[in-house]
C-alpha cells in the first residue's frame, strides 16, 4: 500500500472515531452520520443513489437507514408514480442532529487543514476529487462482479 493512501486512511479512521464518540449521544455510530447527512443534503435520495453516494453496498444501506428511520431521524416516502420508489427524506429532529453533525465536521476540516494556503485547500481537492473519480470506476466494476487485473 502506499504511503498517500495509508495517510488518507489513517485521517478517516480518526475523524471516524471522533465522530462515533461524539454523536454516540445521538446513538448514531459506525458511519450512520453519514448516511444522514446525504439525505438532508439530498432530499428524496433513493437508497441505490445513496449507495453511489456514498460508495457502499445496497446492504449495507439498508440497514443503516433501517436504524436512521427506527431512531426518528429519517421516513421514507412512496413515490406516487412508482410505489416501488421510496424516497428518503430526513425528519425534523434528524434535521436537528445535521446542524451539530455540520458544526463539528467544519471544526475538524478547519483542524485538518490548519496551516494550508487557500491554493493548497484547492490543489488538495482537486486531486482527492481525481482519486475519488479513479477509484469510482473499480468500486462500479467490482460491485458487478468484476475482477481488477492486478
């Protein structure tokens, strides 16, 4: 493995653990903040583009909404020309929750990136932006059952 992804993983691990220790008054742990935030920042969000979003399987979406909508902070809601389709949409107190999740993600962003110029912060996401977009078209691939060449 090499040293640029052992650094990013050892970044979101304990930004992870923060989180799960932080919001556990919340009893959203294991990454469930995150599946909260992406359905207040997308309303009516259907679990498969969740799990695009978020880039994980349908599975394991499920549960993670399943435990979102037991705890009050998400409901789903039939799609009137599909009932297949339920669309997830966060309640109010989930909305709630989001504001504190929002505050304490801009607090660790600033923390994370104290000390770099405005053109860094750029540089940085663009080139995260471009791994992200790399890794995208194997995570698509293997999920349909696709072998990597290594």
């Amino acid at each position: 493995m090499t040293a640029n992804l052992r650094e990013i993983g050892m970044i979101a691990r304990a930004l992870d653990s923060i989180s799960n220790v932080e919001f556990k008054e919340f009893n959203l742990t294991k990454g469930q903040y995150l599946y909260l935030v992406r359905i207040v920042e997308q309303p009516d969000i259907i679990q498969e583009a969740l799990s695009e979003l978020i880039m994980v399987d349908r599975t394991t979406v499920s549960r993670a909404v399943k435990k979102l909508i037991a705890d009050g902070l998400v409901e789903k809601q039939d799609n009137p020309g599909n009932l297949k389709i339920k669309h997830l949409r966060a309640t109010e107190k989930g909305r709630a929750i989001y504001q504190v999740i929002k505050r304490e993600n801009d607090y660790s962003e600033a923390v994370a990136l104290q000390g770099f110029s405005n053109a860094e912060v750029q540089q940085l996401n663009a080139m995260l932006t471009r791994m992200r977009e790399n890794v995208a078209a194997d995570w698509n691939a293997v999920k349909k059952g696709q072998h990597r060449n290594y």
